[in-house]
C-alpha cells in the first residue's frame, strides 16, 4: 500500500512502513520501522485549514522536526505522515490495515 501527499508518501508492505520526507537538494529523507516498534497510532483527520496527520509512536526513533523541506510542504517529524482531505479514505484503510499487523 503507498500513498503520496503533502511531499510525503507512506508505504506498508504488511509488516513495514517506510515515511518519506521532501527535502531541498538531491536526496529525501526516509525513516523506515516495523510495526512490532509501533506502540501507538493516532490519526488526526484534515480540516479546511489544517492537513490531517498519521502519528505514529515508534520505540526509539527520533523526534526531530524536519527543517529543510521545500515550500509548502509540512515540518513535521519523520514518525507524521501529513495529507490532505483526498486522502483521508486511503490513510483509514491504511491505519485499519497497520492495526491488524499490530495485532496479528
């Protein structure tokens, strides 16, 4: 599963869940983790004025707000995946899908 957004994109292939992250220069920035290192998930759904955000609470992994993005794009950490309203049906089934990995 792969969803483009904002100068993000997300992936899942079942058990792991790639962010990528726009930067200025050549290279975007990825932060790759499996779902056993996910202790939370928290979906903020898009407003007319603010894009949605997929919050994940991964063990271990760093905070760090992205600086460098290009224009338009969200400063946010690699652990957020921002989109907006066209999206918001591919980002549940994407959480729903993430959740049963969890689980199972």
């Amino acid at each position: 599963m792969h969803i483009h957004a904002r100068r993000r994109s997300i992936s899942f292939s079942g058990r792991t869940i790639t962010i990528k992250a726009a930067v200025k220069g050549l290279n975007d920035k990825k932060h790759t983790f499996t779902v056993e290192k996910i202790s939370g998930i928290k979906n903020i759904p898009p407003t007319a004025f603010k894009p949605g955000m997929l919050i994940f609470d991964v063990k271990g992994a760093s905070k760090t707000i992205v600086e460098d993005v290009p224009m338009y794009a969200d400063k946010v950490d690699m652990n957020t995946f921002t989109y907006g309203g066209m999206n918001s049906q591919h980002v549940k089934e994407l959480e729903a899908a993430i959740r049963k990995a969890m689980s199972g």
